[in-house]
C-alpha cells in the first residue's frame, strides 16, 4: 500500500513536470515568434511566485491552526496565471493536492486560463 502510493507520487511528479515543460517551451515558442506579447511570460511567471509564497503561508498557517488562505484566493491566482506556480508549490509544500475537491476546481482554473491564452495567442 505505502509502495503504491510512493509509486503514484513519483508518477504525478513527473506528469507535473512534463506539464510545466511543454506549457513554458510553448509560452517562450509563441512569445519569440512574436504571437504573445513578452509582458505575458513575466506575468505567468510573477503571478506563479506569488501563488507559490500563497500556498506556503496556508501551509505554515494550517500547521500552526492559524487563519488560512481562502481556497478561492489561492483559485482566483490559478486563473489569473499562477497555474504554473500552484503546482510546484503543491509538490513542493505537499499541500492540496490530496484534496480532490480542490483540484477538480484547480484544473478548471488551468483550463479557462489556457483557453484565455489560446484566445490571446490566435486572436
């Protein structure tokens, strides 16, 4: 059972990764070929290290039982681009990602950003 789950971790780590390495090789493709702005990787990757210092003040709150980061906020950064950080910092942090509730609304909010982008890129 422990080698079952240590093998689905491993797994989703290398997804993720996988994930993240096609979403920024296409973000810097359409960037350099001029279809995205250059001011849209610098917010990706802004908004994303502020989702990453979001997540880990709720995971230092939730050990100390100390006012938490509302699931909405930590959303409402997913939709707005941090997607990318949300996903490093639920590895990194081991926080949310066993919450299935959450991640269900989470890859909505990676989805209808993606589209948005879509939407910029081929406009």
């Amino acid at each position: 059972s422990t080698l079952k789950l240590s093998k689905i971790a491993v797994w989703m780590q290398k997804s993720n990764i996988i994930v993240l390495s096609i979403f920024s090789g296409a973000l810097a493709l359409f960037t350099l070929s001029g279809r995205l702005p250059f001011i849209v990787p610098i917010i990706y990757g802004a908004v994303s290290m502020l989702t990453i210092l979001f997540y880990g003040i709720d995971k230092s709150a939730a050990k100390k039982e100390k006012r938490r980061v509302s699931e909405a906020k930590l959303h409402i950064l997913s939709l707005l681009g941090g997607w990318p950080g949300a996903l490093l910092a639920q590895q990194i942090f081991k926080h949310k990602r066993s919450k299935s509730s959450f991640m269900r609304v989470y890859w909505v909010t990676v989805l209808v950003n993606l589209i948005l982008l879509g939407l910029i890129a081929f406009e």
